[in-house]
C-alpha cells in the first residue's frame, strides 16, 4: 500500500500549494477500518433521457454498447415511471433520485436517495461523519438554452434537510481537489477565517431565536447559511502531516489542470480522476453525485449530411434518429467511463471499487425527450456486485420510487424513498442477500 | 444620494399598516386593516430588528383584495454584492470573486429572483474570497479606521465605534450590543490593528445581515423600507441620508414621496438598476453564450443600452419609442459595417430595413436561431419578451405528427406557415410564430438579406392579433410601429418591471389587480421609467411583506 501525501501529490501536478482538512476520522481505529468496508452510493444523472428506440435491442443496442463490458455488473431499466404530477424539464428533474416532483424553485420535494443513505449512515455510526462528494460537468456545445435555465433545483442532483439544501457539483477539477484537500489559500488565511466564522455566528444567532425578528422564510434562509459556515468550519483546521493510504494505483495527470479547453470527454475524465482519488484518499467519503449536463441541455451533434447542428431535443426529425442515438451513447459512454475508472481502482478492503459502489444512473424524461414524458425512463443500477442478481435488462414498467427503496434496501436501509402509495416493492426480487442494517 | 430637504418630520394622519393572519400561502400588510399609531403622523425612528417598525401609510389608494407583495428574505446577487462593496467600501471587485464561485442564475429570466437564490457551498466560499479581496483592496486600514471610528488614533473605544458605524453601513441597521461584541471582539483579539479591522470587515461583509436582505413578519422598519427603495431605484444598499429620510417621513405622503424618488433618479446609481433590468428583460447576457462574441457582441449591447438610455434619462420620453426609433449608435466599426455603415457613431437609419428595438442586432442575435426553427425560437422570445406570454409545451401526441409537416426543401418561413396550416399546431404556432415574420430578413448573427440561401425573397409581411384585433403588415417598420402603440406591450413592460422590483416570479391569478393598477399609473405618467418606477414604489404592494412568496412552475 502506498503511503500519498496528498500536499506534495497535488503541488506536483497542480503548481499549487494545498492545505487540508481535518478530518478526525483518520485515526487508525478499529471503527475506521469497519468504515473503509462499507459501500458507496453514487448517482449518476444526464439530461434528457435515452429514447426507447434506441435501447430496444437490450444490450446489444448501439446505444448501450459501451456498456457491454459491465453486462454482468449492470441492471438496465427500461421503463422507469416517475409518479406524480405535473411533466417536462422540471418535474422529472426534481423527481429525479428523490421520489416526487415539486413546484417549487425554491426548495425541492425532499432529499435525494444518496442523502437519505447518507443520513441513515450517519444515524448508524453516530461516532463518525460520512462526507459526500458531488461533480457536474457542462457541455463546451451548450446551447443559449442551457445557459438560460435559471433555479438551483434544476441544476441540482443531491438534496438533504428534507430537500432544502441543495449539493452543488464541483465543476472544475480544482474544485474537487478543494474538497479533498483543502483551499489554495494560505494557511494564516484559513486561521483568519476561522476566528471570522466564530464571530459571525455569535452575531447571528440572535436572528435564529424564537422571539427573534424574522419571519419564517427569512430565519430557514439564514439558519441554512450559518449551516454552510458550520460546515466549512469543519474543513477548516489544517492538519498537514495528514498522509492518506492509497490501495493501489494512483492517478497519473497527463494533462495540465488550467486551463479547461480540452473536450467534455477530456475534461470529464481529467475530473474522474480527481473524483476516484477523493474516493481513494479518504475513507469518509462514501456518498456522491455526478452530474452530465444540466437540466434541459441541449447537447448539440453535426448532421454530417447537411451540416446543420442537431440537438438532443429535436426529436420530430425520423431520418435523425441515429443522430439523436449517438447523443444518447456519448452519455452513456460517459457512464462507462465512470464504471471502468472503478472497475480498475483497487479498494481498501480488497476487490475493485465497483464491487463495493452501488452506482445509479438516471435522467429527468422518458423516451423520447421531445415529448417532455415522464414515463418510459432508462435507468441503470451498477456494481456493489454481492448485493444484487446483475445482468439483465428490464422492459416491464416499475416505479421510480421502487428503484431508490430498492437501492436503500441494498445498502441495509428499510426506507421507501418516495411517497409510499408509489412503492410496489417488485424490484426486491433483484436483490441477493442484503443486511438488516446499514453496511 | 445629495442632501434631503425632506426630512421634516410631518403631522398628518398616518394609517398603519397591520399585518393580518395569512390568505391562501402568503400573507401580507394589507392597508385596509388600520391599528393607531402610538404617535400618529411621526415616522418612528428606525430600530433594530424586533423593535418599534417604522409607520407606513398607504401612498396610492388601491381596490385590489389580493395580496401582493416583494419577495421576502432574498440574497443579494453576485454584482449586487459586488456594487455594495463599492458602494460602502469604495473598491471594485473585478473580476468579482463570487462570480468565478458560482455564477448567479435567473428565473424566468431576472437573476434577481429569491428563489433562484441559495447559498451554496461553493458561493460560501465565494463570499469569503470575495470579503478578503475587497479588504486587500482597501489597502492600509489606518484611514478607513479613521473614515469609520472617528477616530485620529486608534485606541479601545474604536474598535466599537468601527464596528458600529461601518456595521451600520452594511447591514442597513443599527447593530445591538450582542452584535457588536464578538466582531469587536476579532477586533481587539492579539493581533495587529490592520489585522483586526481587517477581520472585523470580513465579518460584517460575510453576516448573513450583509447578503441577505432580510425582513420580519412585522411591519417593515424604516431601513428596511429604505433597502427595498434602494434596491429597486439603484440596485444598491441604502445609505445614511436615504434612510434618514425615510425615518423622517419622506415616504410618508405621495407629494413627498414623489419628490423622494425623484431625487432618487436624478442619482447615476438609477442608471445601474435600469441597464441591469434592461439586460434581464432582453435576455441580453445570453450575447456572451453565442457565435458572436467579444467585441461585436459587447457593441450589440451597448447599442441598445444607448437607445433605451436615450429615450429613457436623455429625452425622459415614452419607453414605447424605443420601438420605432430610427436613430441608433454604435460603438464599432464592426457593428456599424454590419448594418451597412462604414464607421461607427450616431447612425440614421431612416433609409434602412432596420427600425428601433427589434432592429437590433442584439435581438435578432439572442432570439434567432439558425435553420428552420428560426420562426418558433424567435417567435416565443418576441412572445416572453414583449407579450409576457407562454404557450404550453406540444403533447406527445401533436409531436408525433411533426415529422410529416417537416420539409426540408422549404424555407424557414414556408415551413412556419405549412405548422399554422397543421390543425392542430395552429392554435400555439399562431400565437407566436407570426411575431418573428417582420425579423425574417435578419439572421441569426442581426444580419440582413434579401433571401435566403437558396435564393427566395424574404416577404416580412404577414399579420398578428395585438390588443385583440388582427393586424395586416407588410415590414419589420409597420410591425415596430403597431407594437409601439399597443397597449399590451405596455401592459407587458409594466409587469416586466414589477417582476424586477418584487425580486420574484408573477402569479398572475394573484398579482394581476396590482399589476393593472401599476399598468394604469405608468400609462397616466406617461409610459416613462421614472414614471414606472414610481408607479412601482408607490403602490400599495411594494410596502407589503410576503411571508412566502408563491412558488411557480416552469
């Protein structure tokens, strides 16, 4: 096992001095070595769906077929059905991996099915905090159209506090490397900051008290800043003899971190790795979501024919159907990408890092994205591999809300993840041996 | 802002807003439910929060039952915090830390709007990079100590007298004891004098009383009254003779009101708030996400930013005239040759194709598209923009039947008109699609043809419903002057504006009696911005104060 100094490692590739967090947890004992067993829970999200012609030949779909390397690691399904009302960009966004839809774009329905784990997890090993790590990328085509997609909900995969705080990915390399390790910041900077934080709490909490000036919206808005500031706060002492244990590999950085003007492919695996490595370095980390593209985006692909930009959203165009298949595949392609990062990444308790990650993969409209439909949705359930009876492809419709409790039920949480009136149960029979409680 | 003569205190009858119980999910101050006052006609002093709330009457009478009000708690965005710090501070953050944190997003349009507004992690840390850099920018901290304390040298009772007052400053209220103490307390810990008003800075600037601009289920206070105005006329922070003023009345009665926001307007901070929701209202940022970028993007906006400024503060005329303006500037040489002028400066286009607003090549840019959807995309932007109307998303059913409308041999404008002969795409496409036919001779980059690529003549003619009646037209001239006459595109400016000054999303089955009542009085002041902006700030709804706003769906 390789000793890794994270400061040195990233000063090397980066040109950039780090300093790191502190993280109690570290300690060698025999709890932390229980930790570095449990599985990890990603979710995975791209826009717009996959388009049913495109995937009707099983596996062996154009489509799907960077994906035939995994077909015995892999669920597909073909007929996910949000429930619930409403339909469109924003109603399967929000419904996306938490269960209902919400009108609001302010607050979204609930947590996400990685912040309910999450939480039970916590709830479970009350000595430890388990950290989550979220990454998004754009598209270098994106059109007006994704720019002009305003509220966080849409651009957001990963809620906790019932819903109210929203995980926005790192959508640079270099933010992910902050989160691992720190801020490029001095380290009498982060000392300033400390005393800083510590006094603005104590100046605010006046505002939170029940005879206090504000009204409802106004105290949840302030009591979910001073969150954020506690939680910085966490991050904040420097523990620079820190070492991280790596299992294996680590990552080798062929390509500089700025500036960013390489491919989406490129880019996204340049972050792969940083994210992998977070995963690697620390064993806190076991929850996280990767976001590819925001809600609604519209990726765009040359009509090789005619020269005329074709998007992921035109989908009343019969003679590009193969057009819009291959926008469907460079997502999935993407998925890959991900599950053979960790298909080849050595974990702590031995095997590859996909067989102890439980990766979910899902989008915000069924078929075909231009109908705006929330049924007929492609979802994928990949790797914790002992926990779940892989390859097969499904075409019978199931509720969404069967798929998250499903997936809770294979991490040992008991949860319907949705409104219950939705959950069916038909997706347990998936499942192999799974433990009563969280592990 | 210059000196107030308007702070006399006045005696005359003053109603009290009261806060009633909630209606539906909002609740509000409704003028018609009246309590006395303790000291009827005398503006209390603005308080700290939970103390005495500053005496509102109502400035316009209103008949609405509805409850319309601001959004309550709402963060600053990015480049109001920015303007803040320049404001109180009197550095510029540029680039603007926050922004490369996390860039602000709008709703709807605005990037104003509280529910599109949340503190993330990555903006947390934005504020603190961004409350760092703008004390390194202040440079050595003695004056600032100086400007702020009151004192020549430093000594212990000015670390509270800086916190006190620049706190003041900041938060836009007296700060209480319990307040004061920690930050003094960073001030005075072991560390240098520099150090500690450094610190003391960062924490006011990264308070939650900073960034937010919070209110209480109360009635507003005089500061907070003063912020709203502040934050609508100048896109700012109010400052200390703003506040003062309030707390003396000046928005008490109508006449001094009027003549409180007329000094208001007279400020150049006017100019800020009315270009940024010029820019949110055209959608003008979304120059820098297309082909054209740079410097002839940059000149785009710039040109329709001078005919609005023009119009709007140069001549305080009608905005209805940016419409059929036959005057523009252009900043470059590019833009100039682009419209078929071979310098820049103060162009004539009376013997142009182009005409006013929609002659723009910044709206010809951020509503075109290229290729046959030219009529839908430009069509909906002239609809959002102009009409303040949507049309609902096709049903799976209607799209199945577009591949057998689609041809590709026929020119955009052909296959709009084979969509609107489609039965059952005619009842939207009708809506919108015509809109964009006066545009058709401008592509997608504001350039002007003839025809199209394959040689066929581009008509701009062709007919839309406007205020309820169907109009024949045969250029983008006669579609510019229809629109500049019709009500509804006054009616729709009008709500633009009070969508911008309420911070949030309309409801329009909730807001529409306030919105026609704010319609009626800008078209009594003659449809001017300094005439809207009163419209806006003197209604009764711009005084209310909404627990929770109402939430929309996209």
């Amino acid at each position: 096992m390789k000793r890794f100094n994270r400061r040195a490692f990233l000063a090397g590739v980066g040109g950039i001095g780090l300093t790191l967090p502190f993280l109690p947890e570290f300690g060698a004992t025999a709890q932390a070595k229980e930790i570095e067993q449990l599985p990890r829970f990603l979710t995975v999200y791209f826009p717009l769906g996959i388009p049913v012609a495109a995937t009707v030949m099983e596996l062996q779909s154009a489509c799907f077929e960077p994906l035939l390397p995994f077909k015995d690691r892999i669920l597909v399904f073909r007929n996910i059905q949000y429930v619930g009302e409403g339909k469109g960009h924003h109603n399967g966004k929000t419904h996306c991996f938490v269960g209902a839809s919400t009108r609001s774009t302010d607050t979204a329905a609930g947590d996400s099915v990685d912040q309910a784990a999450r939480k039970r997890f916590n709830e479970a090993y009350p000595d430890y905090t388990f950290r989550d790590l979220h990454m998004r990328i754009r598209s270098s085509n994106a059109t007006a159209q994704e720019t002009q997609n305003g509220g966080l909900h849409l651009n957001v995969q990963s809620w906790s506090g019932g819903g109210l705080i929203p995980h926005l990915g790192a959508a640079q390399p270099a933010e992910i490397f902050e989160v691992l390790t720190g801020r490029t910041v001095s380290s009498q900077r982060l000392e300033r900051e400390k005393s800083v934080l510590d006094a603005v709490k104590g100046s605010s909490e006046s505002l939170l008290s029940a005879r206090g000036p504000l009204g409802a919206e106004s105290k949840r808005k302030v009591g979910l800043y001073l969150e954020q500031i506690r939680d910085f706060e966490r991050r904040l002492v420097e523990l620079e003899q820190l070492q991280c244990e790596v299992p294996g590999m680590i990552p080798s950085f062929e390509q500089p971190i700025k500036p960013y003007e390489e491919t989406v492919a490129s880019k996204f695996e340049l972050m792969l790795d940083a994210y992998i490595l977070a995963f690697q370095c620390d064993p806190s980390l076991r929850f996280g979501s990767i976001v590819l593209g925001e809600n609604g985006a519209h990726w765009v692909i040359k009509d090789e024919l005619d020269g005329k930009l074709i998007t992921s959203h035109n989908a009343h165009h019969a003679k590009r159907e193969h057009l819009y298949t291959r926008i469907a595949k460079s997502y999935v392609e993407l998925v890959a990408g991900l599950l053979r990062r960790l298909a080849m990444t050595p974990d702590f308790g031995g095997g590859d890092m996909l067989s102890n990650t439980m990766v979910m993969v899902g989008s915000e409209l069924g078929d075909h994205a231009n109908n705006h439909s929330l049924q007929e949705c492609f979802y994928a359930l990949a790797g914790l591999d002992a926990r779940f009876k892989h390859g097969s492809y499904h075409a019978m419709p199931y509720s969404s809300v069967d798929m998250y409790t499903t997936s809770l039920r294979a991490l040992g949480i008991d949860q319907v993840h949705g409104k219950p009136e939705n959950h069916e149960g038909k997706l347990n029979t998936l499942l192999n041996n799974v433990p009563d409680t969280p592990q | 802002m210059r000196g107030h003569r308007l702070c006399v205190a006045q005696t005359s009858a003053v109603l009290l807003l009261a806060l009633i119980g909630c209606q539906g999910r909002i609740s509000v101050q409704d003028a018609s439910s009246t309590k006395p006052s303790e000291k009827p006609g005398v503006m209390a002093p603005d308080a700290p929060p939970g103390k005495e709330p500053a005496q509102m009457p109502p400035l316009v009478p209103t008949t609405c039952t509805s409850s319309s009000a601001p959004a309550g708690a709402r963060l600053l965005t990015n480049e109001e915090f920015a303007w803040a710090v320049a404001d109180v501070l009197g550095v510029t953050l540029e680039p603007n830390p926050l922004e490369a944190r996390q860039p602000d997003r709008a709703n709807d349009g605005f990037f104003n709007t509280s529910n599109a507004l949340h503190v993330t992690p990555q903006r947390f840390v934005g504020y603190l990079d961004a409350a760092f850099a703008a004390v390194e920018l202040l440079g050595p901290m003695q004056p600032f100590i100086a400007r702020y304390s009151g004192c020549a040298e430093p000594g212990p009772d000015c670390a509270e007298k800086f916190v006190r007052s620049l706190g003041a400053k900041l938060w836009r209220r007296a700060l209480t004891d319990d307040e004061v103490a920690p930050i003094v307390g960073l001030f005075t810990a072991e560390k240098s004098l520099e150090e500690g008003a450094q610190e003391a800075t960062v924490a006011l600037l990264i308070s939650p009383e900073f960034i937010y601009r919070l209110e209480g289920p109360d009635q507003l206070t005089s500061t907070q009254v003063a912020t709203r105005l502040a934050s609508l006329v100048w896109s700012a922070v109010p400052d200390a003779e703003l506040i003062e003023a309030i707390e003396a009345g000046a928005f008490n009665e109508p006449e001094r009101a009027e003549a409180l926001l007329d000094e208001m307007l007279d400020d150049p901070r006017a100019r800020r708030s009315f270009n940024r929701f010029l820019t949110d209202w055209l959608q003008l940022r979304v120059l820098d996400s297309l082909e054209i970028k740079g410097v002839l993007a940059s000149s785009m906006e710039a040109e329709t930013l001078a005919l609005f400024e023009d119009v709007a503060w140069t001549q305080r005329r009608d905005l209805m005239e940016v419409f059929v303006s036959q005057k523009t500037t252009v900043s470059t040489k590019q833009l100039a040759q682009l419209y078929g002028f071979s310098e820049a400066g103060r162009l004539d286009l009376s013997m142009s194709p182009r005409v006013g607003l929609l002659g723009h090549a910044s709206i010809q840019a951020v509503s075109g598209n290229e290729g046959h959807e030219m009529m839908i995309y430009r069509g909906l932007y002239l609809l959002k923009t102009f009409f303040c109307r949507t049309v609902p998303e096709p049903t799976a059913e209607l799209l199945a039947q577009a591949p057998q409308i689609f041809n590709e041999s026929q020119s955009a404008r052909e296959q709009s008109e084979a969509r609107l002969a489609a039965g059952s795409c005619t009842g939207c496409h009708s809506a919108f699609e015509p809109l964009a036919y006066g545009m058709e001779a401008f592509d997608e980059q504001g350039r002007f043809s003839e025809a199209d690529a394959e040689g066929r003549a581009y008509t701009s003619a062709g007919q839309l419903r406007l205020d309820g009646t169907r109009h024949s037209f045969e250029s983008l001239h006669e579609v510019a002057s229809l629109l500049s006459q019709s009500s509804e595109i006054q009616q729709c400016i009008a709500r633009k504006a009070t969508q911008y000054a309420w911070g949030r999303t309309i409801d329009v089955s909730a807001d529409q009696c306030a919105l026609d009542e704010i319609n009626s009085q800008f078209k009594a002041r003659g449809r001017t911005w300094q005439g809207l902006i009163k419209s806006i700030a003197l209604h009764p709804s711009f005084l209310a104060y909404a627990e929770v706003v109402k939430e929309e769906t996209l």
